[in-house]
C-alpha cells in the first residue's frame, strides 16, 4: 500500500531580512493626543520627506486614524503655505 503524500511546500520560508524587526508606537497615541494641529509645522514636518511627500504609515510608524489626520493636517498647511507642496532642489 503506496504512502500518503505530504503536501508540497511551494516556497521556503525565509528569515527577515535586515535583523529583527522593532515595533514602531504612534507618537500621538502616546502623547495621548487626539487631534493633530495643522498649524504646529515642527510636528508636520517629521512625517514629510525632503521632496515633499506624505511620508506612509509604514515608514513614520503612526497608526490608522493618526496617519489619517496627519494627511489632512499637512494638506491643510499646504494650502495655508506653513509647508511647501515640494522641497528644495
């Protein structure tokens, strides 16, 4: 009588690249801050990039609703020139 056969692994799985990842807190979960300011610029300008983009969720380590109102927030003093829509070249 033949063997049941295993099931295939397709891929092997592979170790992290770049050592162990660090769990990244929002800061303004812990600041227990609810609303972001769009007129505090110093606060603004550590989520954008040096060419002007909306730093992602990933990168910056805010959460969900924070990064959602951080967005907005720097739309907001974009249009009331606090912050550039591009860096400098």
């Amino acid at each position: 009588m033949p063997k049941p056969k295993e099931k295939e692994q397709r891929g092997r799985k592979r170790p992290p690249m770049g050592g162990p990842q660090r769990k990244r807190n929002c800061y303004f979960c812990k600041d227990k801050i609810d609303e972001v300011d769009w007129k505090n610029i110093n606060q603004l300008r550590r989520y954008i990039s040096e060419k002007g983009k909306i730093r992602s969720r990933r990168i910056t380590g805010a959460c969900r609703r924070h990064q959602n109102q951080v967005s907005v927030a720097v739309k907001r003093a974009r249009e009331m020139a606090l912050l550039p829509y591009v860096g400098e070249r």
